[in-house]
C-alpha cells in the first residue's frame, strides 16, 4: 500500500495558503504505515496532491511541510540545496556565519 494522508474536507484551505502544519485533527487518515519523520505525500479529501511532509504521529502537528511541488524528492540533495540556500541568504561579508541562525525551521 502507498503511504499518504488524507486530510479531511475542508482542511486543505490552510495549505493552499502555504502554512506548513498539518494538525492531527486535519487528518482524515493515514494510508500505509508510515513511520515518525518519514516524507509522506499529502492530499486533500478529494484525492489532489498538496504536498511532501514530514510525518510525527506523537505530536499535534502531524505533518510538517518539506516541498509543494509534487515532483521534488526528498532526498540527501534536497537537504543540501535547502542548507546551501538558507546559509546564502544569511551570509554577509564581514559578518561571521556564527552570529546569526543559518536555518529557520519551515522558512527554509
């Protein structure tokens, strides 16, 4: 079986809007047996894709998202280039790396 959640009715609008948490009580159902921190697919009640996430079944934000594009892969080179991208907007010259935060959560 393939792995996803299904969000219940209604409960997209917020991803529409790219707020990335899915709340435990957005989800209508969990497909397969995915495991905590595991990439999973997220769609919407009628079947759209909406976008990879994070899964963390232990807590009230469920599913954190990682892209809203459905062809991206969520792989080594994924992190690297989100990492490389994040520590190029905070790079300025003549001030050290270590004086500010170089990823910001879901911002980046």
């Amino acid at each position: 079986m393939v792995t996803k959640l299904i969000l219940k009715p209604g409960r997209e609008k917020s991803l529409l809007r790219r707020h990335p948490w899915i709340f435990s009580g957005a989800i209508a159902r969990v497909e397969g047996k995915p495991q905590g921190g595991d990439s999973v697919p997220v769609h919407a009640a009628q079947g759209e894709f909406l976008a990879w996430a994070a899964y963390n079944p232990a807590s009230q934000i469920s599913a954190r998202i990682w892209s809203w594009d459905q062809k991206e892969i969520i792989d080594t080179a994924f992190f690297e280039r989100r990492i490389r991208t994040a520590v190029a907007a905070r790079t300025h010259p003549g001030i050290p790396a270590e004086s500010c935060r170089l990823v910001y959560g879901e911002a980046d």
